[in-house]
C-alpha cells in the first residue's frame, strides 16, 4: 500500500471546491457520469482506429445506490487507470492546478473559473470519503484502489478487478443523505445525463407484482444516446419534432414551429428550437432553452448565447465551442458566443421570412402567437427590426392582416390629417371599446387591434421609425377629432349655452378615487350618441407605460383623466338644456344680468389700464376691478348652484352620465345600483 500527500492543505482546497466551484451540491453526479462517458467514448475511439484490439462487450455506464451502506457507485467499462495515471491526473494535475490558481486568485476565487478542471473532486461536495477502483485496458495492468477521505492525504493499493474501467464510490456524507434516496439520484440523472452519448444505467426496471413494485432483469436506462439533434434534419418527420417536445415539455401545447440548428464552421453549433404559443407572462416563459456540451447538460439560463428576446422560445442547443467554468454553469465571454447569438437571430428570422413568403396563410393563423417574440426583437434588436419590418403584420378590428407597408399604402388617403401626418387608430379590446371602433368606421376609417403585451411599447418605437405618423386610439378624443382635416362639421352652441350646458353634468358626475372628468360640449351629429367619453392619448399612454417601465412611475401615480363631452345636436342634450334654462329662468336672470354689468365694468376698468405701468394705476382703481372679478366669480358660483341644484333632481341628467360611465365599464358600487333602480322607476 502506498499512503502519500497531495500536497495542499485541506483549508485551501476543499473549502473553495465546496464554496465556488461547485455552490449547487447535485452536479457532482453530472460530473462523476459524464467523466464515465468520457472514458467509455475514448475507448471507442481506440477501438475505431485499431489502437484496442480487445471486444467492447457492454458499455453502459452504471449508477447504483447502497442505502444501507450510505454508498452511490458510478460504474463504467471505459479505458480505466493506472497506478501511474492515478497519480498524474488524480493527485498531481488537478490539486497542483487548483494550489497555483487559488494562490493567484486568493482574493477572488471566482476567477480561476474555467482555468482547469477538477469534475472528479466534485465528488467530495456530497462524500465524507471517495474510493477509485480500476483497472486500465492496457495489457498487464494491474487493478488499482485509490482512498481519500477529503485531507490531503489518500492511499492507493493493488485490489482485485477482473474487468477493465472504474468504479467511482461516494460513501456519502451525514448531511447529504437525501442523495441516497432513489427518487432523488432518478430527478437527477434524468436532469443531467438524459442526453449522453452512451447508455447510462440506474438499477433495474420495476414493475408491480403481488401488490408491490419488484426488479425486473431489464437495466433501467435513463437517456436517449441518440437525441433529435444530433440527426439529419433530412432523416427526421414532423412527428419526430412534436414528439420531441413533448418529451422535453409534457404540460406544453403544440409548437407553432421549429428550427433546427446544425452548423460547424466557424463554431460547433447544433440544436432545435421550437416556438412556443405564448399570448401573456413573458417572464413565465424565460429559461426554457437546455443548453448541452457534448450531449451533457450544462444550464437552462442562457442569457449571453442567445439574444434576450430568444430566450422564450423553448428548446436544445449544444455546442463544444461555448466556453464554460470547471461546473459548467457559467459562461465566460468569449467571441464564440457572440457568433453563435448572430447566427441564431439569423436563423430564427431566415426562417420566419420563409414561412411568411413561401405560406402567408399560415403565417397569419400563427401570428397572434408569434407576435410576442418579434416585437420583443424589433424593440429590443436594430438588426433584427430590420429585417423583420419586412414580415411583421398589424391585425385591424375585422381580423384582416397587413404588412407595415402594405397598411400604410391601404390608410394614406383616408387618414391623413391636415398636417401631412399618417393617423394609424387602434383599439385595444374589442367589446369595451366597439362603439368608438365603429363610429370610426363609419367614417370610412380602419382600425388596428393592438392588444398584446408589448405593443404600447411598439407604438412609441413604431411613431419614432414611421415618417410623419402617429398612433391615436379610437377613444382618445371624439371621432371628428382623432384625424383633423380641415372642413369642420356642424354649427357650435354659443359660448353662454354651453357653460349652462357644463355646469349641469359637472356637477352630477360621481366622485371616483384618482378619476377627473372634464365636461365641454360639442356638435356630434343628431345619430350620435348624447355623451361620449374620451380619454386623451398622450396621458393614458405615459400611465400605461409606467406600468411596464419602473422609470415612469411617477405618471402611474397621477389621477386617470377624462373628457366628458356632451353631443349638443342630440336631442336630449337639447330637450335637457331648454327645459333647464325655462325652469331656472326666474332665478337666472338677475344673476345673468348682474353679472353682465360687472362684466361690462370690469372692460371699463381693463381698458383703462391698459398701456400704464403698475405705479401708475390709482390704487383705487386696482382695488375696485379685483372687486369687480371677485363679485363675477360670485355671482358665477351662485349660477353654477342653481343649475346644480336643478340638475340634482333631474333623472335624465343622471341617466345619461350613468348610461356612459355605464358604456365605459365606469359606472359601480352605489352607483350602478342607483342606476339600475332609477332605470327601473323611469321604465
């Protein structure tokens, strides 16, 4: 038996092997069985090239767990190890590379990540003590047996082995247990090592029998050696994608459509990737695309190989040129990787150009469920709005699709205003917002459904890209004025009827938590409704993208502003103004009439001051015309009381506001109940 000392302390070594190379305790089994693949695949090699003449026989890598004697084994029948190699790869190479690195970097052990590698010593993350049994292929080697229990010092001795490879034995630690439980080491192997190139065994099938689960003599084989896209596109069916994904993802529906990756020059780079249906929740979808090395799994986070409006689609990629860290979990920056991300955005909008050109129809049935992705990328990549500007679709409100172009060219002359500048109308949900949607078309204008995740966002990009174009949503203001043009329809009412007409409403409308309403009236038509509610664009926009945008919150916090305006060619509106102005005359008149004197001796004063400097206006004067402005707004509150209190008992004035709030999904509470009895009653 030979005892010796690695040569580093266990205070430098195992601490920073536990602590930063290997912070997540489960990959040590990821490690352990790939390093078993690996030794298996290079035999096959030798064998290939006639440099082992011996018969492979079985292959497969073995795990099995002892529960009872707190062991997992790793077995396999690869090339197996020397005395000799024991000691260069084992106590020499690895400690002797972490000791000069740890050195180095003492005060940054993250740095000496993807430096060496050290996958075997993962093994000490989950085992008090780790013993190597093997036995080389080469002809007369002796089998050899290999202890540490996690100290700098280990033993290797001759042991007996009558078949070539290793076993790799964990006696596993008290605090780490849970990996002796079948379920556990099951979740993992089928995590990490579903994909590896060579069988890889946990135990014996089990089935049922006499009432409980019994082993069978069938190895229960966890992965598929021969994973989808390590094949020939031109070798495979749709059915072979599909299925894939369903193994990949058994709750998901049915992709839209895959891409498959396959390209080695100037990087290494396979793959699938498949378009999920996603409508809402982005951030849901995230982390969905497994990235592989060599058909080992290595991470599902991976931000930096693909461009960020990439990671929701769902999928494979592999590839041996993307640069890793000793635990395989973290990337380092390297000019691999921004080659791979370049060529899968051109591959993913190649691809997508494809579809558009070659089936429009289908393109559009997937639209509603691709829109996501493209305008993430048109918002968050140049490059990309570049070349998908080409195939990127509106949808109108009749279900009709267009391409930018295609709908500019469709609204130009309808939708012009008097500026020169291209109006687009959208409406963003259909039944709230359908009586403004067709009193738009009425007036022979389209209007586009905008109604995804990210098109607020869209339009303020699409406003900033279009020349001379703005996007107005169909209930930001009353239709004659979303595309003003120069004819203007109607005669308005003097100024004096609409105050009346104002005041009325105003002070009947209900009092909503962080809601202002603003009442005016305008000519609408005679067959347009009696009140419309409208809410400016500008505003509503800056709140909308304050929820998206931590930025702008301070416009969230600011009160939901409305204009109410009364249509005063309808003939309630009218029936409402005549009847008001009859039944308050009496009381009107001397106060209309006291405030037209006061007006008329508020110009006098105005006029004469006017051209003097203050200094030369008699203080007499100064104080007598803000008398005068003080008794106006006296005399005009003491109007806007009466019409108030004229308006409190009239249900028609309450009707009419309620039926709008109503139109709006504004009218609740109280005062939908209200409504509903005062409904009841007029009936």
């Amino acid at each position: 038996m030979q005892k010796g000392n690695i040569g580093v302390t266990t205070e430098n070594i195992f601490p920073i092997i536990k602590k930063f190379l290997y912070s997540d305790h489960e990959i040590f089994l990821r490690e352990l069985v790939s390093n078993a693949v690996d030794a298996t695949q290079k035999l096959k090699t030798l064998a290939a090239t006639g440099d082992f003449k011996g018969e492979l026989g079985d292959l497969t890598v073995r795990v099995k767990v002892d529960k009872e004697n707190g062991t997992i084994t790793i077995s396999d029948r690869g090339l197996g190890m020397t005395a000799e190699e024991i000691d260069k790869y084992i106590n020499q190479i690895a400690f002797s590379g972490a000791n000069d690195f740890l050195e180095k970097y003492k005060d940054d052990a993250n740095a000496i990540i993807g430096h060496f590698g050290l996958g075997f010593y993962s093994a000490f993350m989950v085992a008090k003590t780790v013993d190597i049994v093997t036995l080389s292929y080469k002809e007369g080697a002796k089998a050899v047996k290999w202890s540490c229990d996690g100290s700098p010092e280990f033993t290797l001795e001759e042991t007996e082995r009558s078949d070539r490879g290793t076993d790799i034995i964990l006696h596993v630690d008290e605090d780490c247990k849970e990996f002796l439980e079948e379920s556990r080491l099951q979740g993992l192997l089928t995590k990490y090592c579903h994909f590896l190139a060579v069988p890889v065994a946990f135990g014996k099938k089990k089935e049922w029998k006499d009432g409980k689960q019994v082993e069978t003599e069938e190895d229960n084989l966890i992965n598929d050696t021969c994973p989808i896209w390590t094949k020939k596109p031109s070798d495979l069916k749709e059915e072979d994608y599909k299925k894939f994904y369903r193994d990949l993802y058994p709750m998901a529906d049915e992709p839209l459509f895959w891409i498959h990756l396959n390209v080695d020059y100037p990087f290494n780079l396979t793959g699938v990737l498949y378009f999920p249906k996603i409508k809402s929740n982005i951030d849901l979808q995230r982390n969905k695309i497994q990235l592989y090395c060599n058909q080992v799994y290595v991470t599902d986070s991976v931000e930096g190989i693909v461009p960020d409006f990439l990671t929701l689609l769902h999928g494979v990629i592999d590839s041996p040129d993307i640069p890793l860290n000793v635990s395989r979990s973290y990337l380092q920056s390297d000019s691999n990787v921004k080659k791979i991300s370049t060529y899968i955005t051109k591959k993913v909008s190649d691809r997508l150009q494809s579809i558009f050109k070659n089936d429009r129809k289908e393109f559009e049935e997937k639209w509603d469920d691709l829109k996501i992705f493209i305008n993430y990328g048109m918002l968050t990549q140049e490059d990309f709005y570049e070349k998908a500007s080409k195939f990127a679709l509106f949808k109108d409100t009749d279900n009709k699709y267009y391409t930018f172009e295609e709908y500019q060219t469709l609204i130009k002359d309808n939708q012009t205003d008097k500026n020169g500048s291209l109006i687009y109308l959208y409406a963003n949900n259909l039944d709230e917002q359908y009586t403004y949607i067709d009193a738009a078309k009425n007036k022979g204008y389209n209007v586009l459904l905008m109604d995804g995740q990210l098109d607020v966002p869209m339009i303020n990009m699409l406003e900033q890209k279009f020349e001379k174009s703005h996007f107005t949503r169909v209930d930001s203001d009353i239709v004659d004025r979303l595309i003003v043009k120069e004819d203007q329809k109607g005669e308005e009412l003097p100024h004096d009827k609409q105050e009346v007409l104002s005041s009325l409403f105003k002070g009947q409308m209900p009092k909503v938590k962080k809601t202002e309403f603003h009442v005016e009236a305008h000519a609408l038509g005679e067959n347009n409704a009696p009140i419309v509610i409208t809410q400016a664009e500008y505003m509503r926009r800056m709140k909308d993208m304050a929820s998206i945008q931590p930025g702008m919150s301070f416009y969230g916090e600011m009160p939901d502003m409305f204009n109410l305006v009364l249509n005063s060619d309808h003939r309630l509106i009218k029936q409402v103004l005549s009847d008001a102005e009859t039944a308050c005359a009496e009381k009107l008149v001397p106060v209309e009439s006291e405030i037209a004197m006061l007006t008329l001796r508020r110009n006098e004063l105005q006029k004469a001051q006017e051209g003097k400097k203050d200094e030369e206006i008699p203080t007499a004067e100064k104080d007598e015309l803000s008398e005068v402005e003080k008794k106006i707004e006296a005399q005009k509150t003491e109007k806007e009381n009466i019409l108030n209190g004229y308006a409190a008992g009239n249900k028609v004035v309450h009707q009419l506001i309620d039926l709008a709030l109503l139109q709006n999904n504004m009218l609740k509470g109280e005062a939908l109940t209200n409504f509903v009895k005062r409904s009841v009653e007029m009936i």
